[in-house]
C-alpha cells in the first residue's frame, strides 16, 4: 500500500476530529431528528473505552476515543482495551480502514484531497506568506512544489509532522495511528471492518470550508506560537483519558468557530442511528476520535439521550466490567 495514500487517508479523519470542537455558526441540516431522552449533561469520568449496552440488544459493544496520531512513547492503550477487542466481532472505525487496501479508493483519496479548478496554494496566499509556508516545509524535506494543488486543511496537519516519523507497514516509525493499530488487531482477530461514514462524505466537507479559509488556518498553523502547546494540552489530556479536558484544550482554538457543527456535532448526531444498527448485527468495537466522545452534543450524551447505558471502563472495574 502507498504509504502517502494511507496517509492522507487517516489525516481526513484527524483534520476534521482536532481542529473544531465548538461552534457558534447553527448549521440546521442534520437529517431527521433524534428520538431522545430530556438528560441533563454530567461531566464525563475519566476513560477512553466505554461499554455500550441497551434492553433491546443482547450483547455489549465498546467505544473507544482515539487520537489519531501520536508519539510512539506515548501510545498506550488502557486496561480492557485488548479484552474488549476479542469480546466483540466487528470494529467499526469513522471510515472503513479496508478501503485503504483498495487502489482505486486510494486513487479517489488523492484525487479529492487535491483542490479544484486547478486551484493552487500561491493563488491563495501573498508572496510573503507563500515563502513563509514554502520554507516551513522545505525544513521538514517536503518541498512544497509536491504538495501545491493539496487542500491546505490537508497541509495543517502535516505541519509538524515528517513522513518518516509516521509508523505504517511495518515501520516502526516514532509517529503511531491508533487507526492503523487498531485496524491490524481487527486482521489479526478476524474481524468485520465498517465505518460511520464514507470517505467521499468527509471529503466532502473540506469542499464546504473555502479554499481562503483553509489557507489562513495552515498560515497561522504554522507561524502561532502558541500552537506547539495546545498540541502538548492535548496529549496531555489524552494520556490522562481526560476527554472532557481534551475537548477544551481543542476548544481554545478559534480559528474554526465557523465550522464546528459542520465538522464534528453534525457529525456525531448523523453517527448514531449508525452505531445502533452496526450493534444489532453484533457485538462491535467502536473506534472515533476522542475529540467526539464529550460534551453535550458528543457521541456518550447523545447514545444516553438514545436510550443506551454508557459505563466507563477504569483499570479499577476492567475486569468486572469486560
């Protein structure tokens, strides 16, 4: 597999997971509306893996919050995780990882993560601020040249990142999918694999923030100062499993106010009439970004609000729990 098709592929999903968690723009076109409970929110407990479980279904399901990309000395996975992967037959991802083994899927990624009308990132920006993008990435041995037609939400989440840092196909790099990860032990188990949406639908939703935008976002991605310590809040956060401190370290990024429903809550409200269904058929190991699970629009609150029962899973009650 072409490890830039991969890429690019899992880097759909982590633009639109980390760089909008809120939004002051109401965007009103979700579909029908969910039958729910009138729940207040509770703040979350600290976990990344949850047991779902309803009346009407007989076996559990689990959620886990990834983030999807993350130093190697900081990957771990919490108490239970591998329990709950062989206690279930199918995991379901945001997109399904099996199209990153299909070419003409990856031939579509490239061709969508490319912007139109032969749109180029110099059309976009001043001669200064070109150079200053220009130089950044030719620091990282990226030049620019290869990547000037590339959506440049695309290009912000490249921005600290090198290719050779980036652990895929058996490169043992320094830089870890949780995706990636998750998806071999999905191989290795013989698991079904599925996702809550397509690829053509989050691509989608790149083509509805304009190309302007895009750019001033990469151009602030790269000169903010104060970047490097929101990347480091959020880890941090992660590694606590503190996924109510995580949304809120994303939070403190305005720069895609605008965009937040379309990116995440739309998102989420249209995930779970899919989460119900893919339970039905069995029982299923649910893998989105972390930056989905909080909140009162997030993916624990609204299932709570659907009727389902969602238990943390904490090394204290892992085993009675799984």
């Amino acid at each position: 597999m072409n490890r830039i098709n991969a890429y690019l592929i899992i880097l759909s999903s982590f633009v639109l997971c980390t760089t909008a968690c809120k939004s002051k723009k109401v965007i009103t076109d979700v579909g029908p509306p969910l039958e729910k409970l009138d729940l207040a929110y509770q703040p979350l407990e600290k976990a990344l893996l949850w047991k779902i479980e309803k009346d009407d279904i007989e076996h559990d399901s689990y959620l886990f919050g990834t983030i999807h990309m993350i130093d190697r000395e900081d990957y771990f996975l919490p108490p239970g995780t591998e329990t709950a992967i062989k206690s279930t037959e199918q995991m379901v991802f945001e997109i399904d990882m099996d199209d990153m083994q299909n070419i003409g899927a990856q031939m579509g990624m490239l061709s969508k993560a490319m912007m139109k009308n032969g749109t180029t990132l110099k059309d976009l920006l001043s001669d200064e601020e070109y150079e200053i993008v220009s130089n950044h990435f030719k620091e990282k041995g990226l030049p620019l040249m290869m990547l000037e037609r590339i959506k440049p939400m695309f290009l912000s989440a490249m921005v600290d990142i090198d290719m050779s840092d980036f652990s895929m196909g058996g490169n043992d790099g320094s830089i870890v999918s949780y995706e990636m990860e998750f998806y071999e032990k999905a191989q290795k188990n013989n698991m079904e694999v599925e996702g809550l949406e397509t690829m053509d639908y989050q691509m989608s939703i790149f083509d509805s923030i304009p190309y302007e935008s895009q750019a001033d976002m990469l151009l602030e991605s790269i000169t903010s100062e104060s970047t490097d310590e929101m990347m480091d809040a959020l880890v941090e956060s992660y590694k606590a499993q503190d996924i109510e401190s995580l949304v809120e370290s994303i939070d403190e990024d305005e720069s895609m106010e605008n965009y937040g429903d379309m990116l995440l809550k739309n998102r989420n409200m249209n995930w779970i009439p899919e989460i119900g269904m893919q339970m039905k058929e069995g029982p299923t190991f649910f893998a989105v970004g972390a930056g989905h699970l909080a909140g009162k629009d997030g993916v624990i609150h609204l299932l709570r609000e659907s009727g389902y029962k969602l238990t943390p899973i904490t090394k204290e009650n892992a085993i009675k729990q799984i």
